[in-house]
C-alpha cells in the first residue's frame, strides 16, 4: 500500500515537471502577465495550478516572484488564491480517473507512448513524453492502491473499524483529531494530493466516515502551506508576508467552516447526490456509494476553497495590512519592485509611456541608492555587517537586471498600440536609458566585488588611496545626481553632465599615473595597487553609463 501511494507522488512529480519544462516560460510569463487586478491574478492562479497539478509549484513560483520584487503582496494573496482553487482539479482527477474508471489496461499503453517520445530529439517532445510517464505512473499508482485496499478488506478488519469508531465518538474532538491528523500527514509526505487519495481509498472502503474524511481534508489545506513558508525562510521580507498569507488564508477558511461543519457538509454532499446517513447493502449500493464519496470529498475541498475565495477577495488591502504588521519589514529589507507600472498597461498607449517614464526615473533614483552602499561597504571592518551589506547590493542588482527586463517587455508591449510619431521615437531611447542604468547598477556590483576581494585578502589601503577613492565616489554620485535631475527634466543643461565625466576622466588618468609611481615607491604592494585601480576605473566606467543615459534621454551627443 505504501509502495503504491510512492508510486502516485512519483508520477504526479514526474507529471508536474514535464508540464513546468513544456510550458514553464509561457507561465512565469502568464503569472507576470495576468495579475494586473485581484481577479486576473485570481485566474492566473487557477489556470496555472489546474495546468501543473501542483499548488505547491505555483505558490513556490508567486514567493520567487515576490522575492525578486515583481509582484506586490496583494497580488501574490490573489495567485495563491486562485491556486487553492486550481489544485482542487487534482482531486476531481483523481476521482473520476481513478475511482471510476479502470486505467490499467490504458497506462501500459502511455508508457509506450512516453518511451518513444523521450527519444525524440526536440526538448518539448521529450518534456511531452516526461509527463506522460508522470501521468502513467500516477493512475498506476492510484489504481494499484485501490486494488490493493479492496483486497486487504480493509471494512473487514476489526482492529481498524474499532479505532475510527472509537475516534469518531468525541464529537467536535473527533473533528479536531482528524484535522490535526490531516495536517502533520500532509507535512510528513509533503503532499496534499497524497493524503487525499488515501482519504478518498478510506472513505471509499466504508472504513472511515465521511465527516472524518473532510475533516482530513481541511487539515490538508494546512499542511500543504508549510513548503512554501519553508522555502520563504531565507527570503525577502514580502516572500515570508506572501507565504504566511497562503497560511493565513487556508486556516480562515478552517476556522470559520468549523463553525458550520456539519450543516456545511450535509449541504454539498446533498450536491452530488450522497446521503450520509445511508447504509448501503447490496454490492450495487455499495459501489454507487464509493464513487460518490469521492465526489463528495472533491465537492467540498472546491466548495471550501471557493466559499473561502469569495469571502477574502473583497478584503486584499486589509489582509495585506494585516500580515505586514505580523512580520515587520526592516530598512535593509525594502523591497524594490515595479511602482508604476505593475497594474499592467493602461487604457492608452499614450498614458502608459508616462508610466513607463515613472518607472525609469524611479529605476535610475534606485541605482543610485544601490551606489549609496558602496562607500559604506569599503568603511566596515566586521565580517558580519560587511556579509550583510555585501548580500543586500548583490540582491539589488539581481533585481536590477529583472526591472530592465520588465520594463523593457512593457515599452515592447507599448510600441504595439497606437502611438503619436513623436511618442513613437521616444521608446527606442527609453529602452537605451533603462539598458544604460542596468549596466551602472553592474559597476556598483563590480565596485563592491572589488572591495569584497580586497577585504577577504586582508589588505589595507593606505590613508591616501582612500582619500582618492572617497573623492571618487563622491565625484560618481554627483554625476548619478545630475542624471537624475535631467530624467525628472528639472535640468536641462548636458554640460554640467559632461564637465563632471571630464573631471572623472581627468582624476582617473592623474591616479593611474600615480600608482605606477606609488608602487615603485613601496607605499603599497602590487596588489592593493591593483585594488584600488579596479574601483577607480569602475567608477570611471559608471560616469560613462551616466553620460549614455543622459545623452539617450536628451537624444543629443555630449561626449567625444
């Protein structure tokens, strides 16, 4: 039995991996896509879960999203939402494919198709093929299992009858125990889908009541949110908030359901037909009343994630402020994500390139937050904060090359729709200004790798190397200052621009001079000598980042 129950989370594994490496680019893009609201973010959600057969995939794939800054809270709640609803299509699969149908005969035909298709030279064949083998082993696994139960007489063993019926006389403690029970099994296998198909074997046999069955279920709901607070561990501030949002909302729906339990599972299972207080004799009552069970089952995991839905859609703000007060965001743990343009395009071209330009302006004001760190990162001296502040300007710049590419795909999107001429010609050096910026977040990141370089050697800069490279930094910032005052066009005049690249120019020349010079007067050793001449030049390599964005925004030629 526990070998088929194996068997079954290796065919949905299987199963749901084939499907995310066929279609894995065409859902990220999706769930970036279709959350520009509550419902769309809800759809995506279903249609994502309901496609991959996993909740856990989607709602892994919503906290990296939220991590990397792409998603806001609120639409993350409204994903997982609509993955609650999505995986309920598992059950319901599970039901009528492998309660109702016999698919011994059809799966060793699968396995045969699977087979040729993994030796197929396109990669689409072969994920093709893997999730046809996942779907194979599944249903084998399934229908072993329940094979496999009819034959132990499970309904015949008196040892296990006595302990359901002893368990099953506590009343609302019996409701309780088997939630618990639901619960710690769907943390143990780490998988829902897996305890429901024993729920549905059990309740199917005749052995465990249906109202001890549901109660299985809802502890279902959650166990399966312990992967995602798991995974979010390590994460962002809003990939915890995102995950104990799925935790949140899944205990809600347990709690106030609790409050109606009986009256609520009388009600949907009077849906689908199934009387809970018949008593069937005949082996044809008997089999009619298995499958519905199933039903039953699969009927209220959708009626409770549904109801729980509809309830909580209507609150996204007030939940959002509510699960921010429960885990606190810290300074060095502000997110940066789109603003401006995460709703999606607006009713007009025209009105969403004025987002687009929010957007970049924003983008180019957070660069220059990103170098802010650099000086304090070459002033520590604690390998601990010096980790830190290390990790927080890599997170940034990873998150950088996500924004150019996000707002980049939203300007293609733009060009698309009807545009003025002049709007028109104003994309093309957008998309220059977003690409220049990126590359100056990759010189900060280059700056600070120098630094972490120098500091793992144990060498130290001497007072004058640090002199220079403090009037440096500051001489950069001044140039990322004046390029964001002429993107807010607060500033028009390009020459201040140049000047302070020819000043940078001018300082990088006079140091690299120097330094050959230094060197052979042993004020310092080659290698520190080499240091301090990596973060001069990066910095030299920003000015000219600076000075591209600045010409691409003014479409005039400054530099020589």
């Amino acid at each position: 039995m526990l070998g088929c129950l194996a068997l079954m989370m290796f065919g949905m594994k299987t199963m749901s991996e084939g499907l995310q490496k066929l279609t894995g680019a065409h859902l990220r893009k999706a769930l970036g896509a279709m959350t520009r609201n509550r419902f769309t973010g809800l759809l995506s959600g279903t249609f994502i879960t309901a496609t991959v057969q996993s909740s856990t995939a989607t709602t892994l794939l919503t906290v990296s999203f939220v991590n990397a800054g792409l998603l806001s809270l609120a639409q993350a709640i409204s994903v997982i939402m609509g993955a609650n609803i999505g995986t309920t299509a598992t059950g319901w699969m599970m039901a009528v494919f492998g309660f109702q149908l016999n698919m011994t005969n059809i799966v060793y035909s699968l396995f045969l198709v699977a087979i040729v298709m993994t030796f197929m030279k396109k990669s689409s064949a072969k994920s093709l093929g893997e999730f046809v083998f996942g779907f194979s082993f599944m249903f084998l696994g399934l229908t072993t299992l329940r094979e496999n139960a009819v034959e132990m007489n499970l309904d015949q063993n008196q040892a296990v009858t006595d302990f359901f019926v002893s368990c099953g006389n506590w009343g609302f403690g019996s409701t309780l125990l088997f939630l618990l029970l639901g619960s710690v099994l769907t943390m143990c296998v780490q998988s829902s889908a897996a305890i429901m198909a024993i729920t549905m074997l059990l309740c199917s046999s005749g052995v465990l009541p249906i109202h001890q069955g549901i109660a299985l279920v809802m502890g279902e709901n959650i166990g399966t949110t312990v992967t995602s607070n798991i995974a979010a561990l390590k994460a962002t501030t809003q990939a915890r908030r995102a995950a104990l949002a799925h935790m949140f909302f899944n205990v809600f729906g347990v709690v106030w359901v609790l409050f109606v339990f009986t009256p609520f599972v009388n009600l949907i299972c009077s849906f689908v037909g199934f009387d809970t207080n018949f008593k069937p004799q005949t082996p044809e009552e008997i089999s009619a009343s298995s499958i519905k069970v199933t039903y039953a089952l699969c009927a209220f995991h959708t009626a409770f994630n549904l109801c729980n839905v509809l309830i909580l859609i209507w609150f996204l703000k007030p939940l959002e402020r509510f699960i921010c007060t429960l885990i606190k965001s810290k300074d060095e743990d502000e997110e940066i994500r789109l603003k401006f343009i995460s709703g999606g395009m607006l009713s007009t071209a025209e009105l969403s390139i004025l987002e687009a330009r929010k957007e970049i302006n924003l983008f180019a004001t957070r660069a220059r937050k990103m170098f802010g760190f650099v000086p304090k990162l070459l002033s520590l001296t604690d390998e601990n904060e010096f980790s830190k502040l290390y990790s927080r300007i890599g997170k940034y710049e990873g998150i950088s090359d996500n924004m150019e590419i996000e707002i980049a795909n939203y300007l293609n999107k733009v060009s698309e729709g009807r545009l003025s001429p002049e709007s028109k010609s104003t994309i093309r050096p957008m998309l220059r200004e977003i690409s220049e910026i990126e590359s100056i977040c990759d010189s900060c990141y280059n700056i600070s790798r120098v630094i972490s370089h120098k500091f793992n050697s144990k060498e130290k800069f001497t007072e004058e190397q640090l002199q220079h490279i403090t009037h440096m930094f500051e001489l950069s910032d001044k140039s990322l200052e004046q390029m964001i005052s002429v993107l807010e066009d607060q500033n028009h005049d390009t020459k201040q621009t140049l000047n302070i690249e020819n000043e940078i120019n001018d300082y990088r020349d006079r140091l690299k001079k120097n330094n050959i010079f230094d060197i052979n007067d042993h004020k310092y050793d080659y290698k520190a000598g080499v240091h301090y001449m990596d973060i001069i030049c990066d910095c030299e390599k920003l000015g000219d980042y600076v000075v591209n964005v600045v010409e691409a925004h003014t479409q005039t030629k400054i530099s020589g």
